[in-house]
C-alpha cells in the first residue's frame, strides 16, 4: 500500500500545480520570517490529524521531523542537508498547507490523499537526508519536547 502512495506521490510531484508550488518553495527558503510561518501552519496540520493508521504515523513522524531539520537549517545549526532535497521537502509543506491541491481538502477522506501521496514520496526519495539528520539529533543530544509549538 505504501509503495502505492509513493508512485502516486511521484505523478503528483510531476502535476503543474506541484511544479508552481516548487518555485514558490525557493523563494520562501530566502526569507526565514515566511518559512517560519509555513513551518507553524505544516506543524498544526499535521499534529490536529487523528488516525490509528501505523503508515500514517510514520508519514506524520518524518514530516515533523523535516519540520525540526528546516528549523534547525534556519537557525543556522544545521547545514548538512542538499539544497535540493530542502527546495523539495519546502515545496511539499507548502503543497501540504495551501488549500489549492490537485484533490482539494474539502472532500472527505479523498482529499487527503494527493496530501499522503507527496509525503510518502518525499519520504522514499530523501529518506538518507533524514537520517543523518536524525543522527546529528542523537549526536547533539537533542530533546525533540522542546519543540512543542513552532
């Protein structure tokens, strides 16, 4: 089922509407104050879901823990991550908070999807990115309870 949601998650990133959100995703990157604001906005979506879906939990723990890597990029203590798989991961937030999706929100259950899809995908392509910034979390100690709200 999942590699199911990572072929549909590639077909989305492939879509115009995806491809638009890209481009935006660049420019957010250059201003720390928006990129903060999108990282709030991804961070209550995601954390307000409720599912009892392991899969689903496991697409929730990445992306939150792309969320800590973006923050932590921001910031300035972390640097060890591709430009491209930050441009990506940035792009896929943005498409998870913006309202115009390629399957709109507002349809129950269905609307999700085309979310789920891009996030698993994400997950499957840069999965190495996350790692090592999971290791350099360990390494640093870090206490992922202090994050609390963005």
């Amino acid at each position: 089922m999942l590699n199911d949601w990572i072929h549909k998650g590639l077909k989305y990133s492939q879509n115009p509407i995806f491809k638009s959100i890209l481009g935006k995703s660049g420019k957010l990157l250059a201003k720390p104050a928006k990129l903060g604001l999108l990282l709030t906005s991804a961070y209550g979506k995601l954390v307000v879901v409720d599912s009892n879906k392991s899969g689903f939990e496991q697409l929730k723990e990445f992306m939150l823990t792309f969320i800590r890597l973006v923050k932590f990029y921001i910031n300035g203590q972390y640097r060890n991550v591709s430009s491209k798989s930050l441009l990506i991961g940035v792009a896929v937030l943005l498409y998870l908070v913006t309202p115009l999706d390629i399957i709109p929100d507002f349809i129950p259950v269905i609307g999700l999807l085309d979310d789920l899809s891009l996030m698993a995908w994400f997950i499957d392509a840069f999965q190495t990115e996350i790692n090592k910034f999971r290791q350099w979390e360990s390494d640093t100690n870090f206490d992922d309870s202090r994050i609390g709200s963005l």
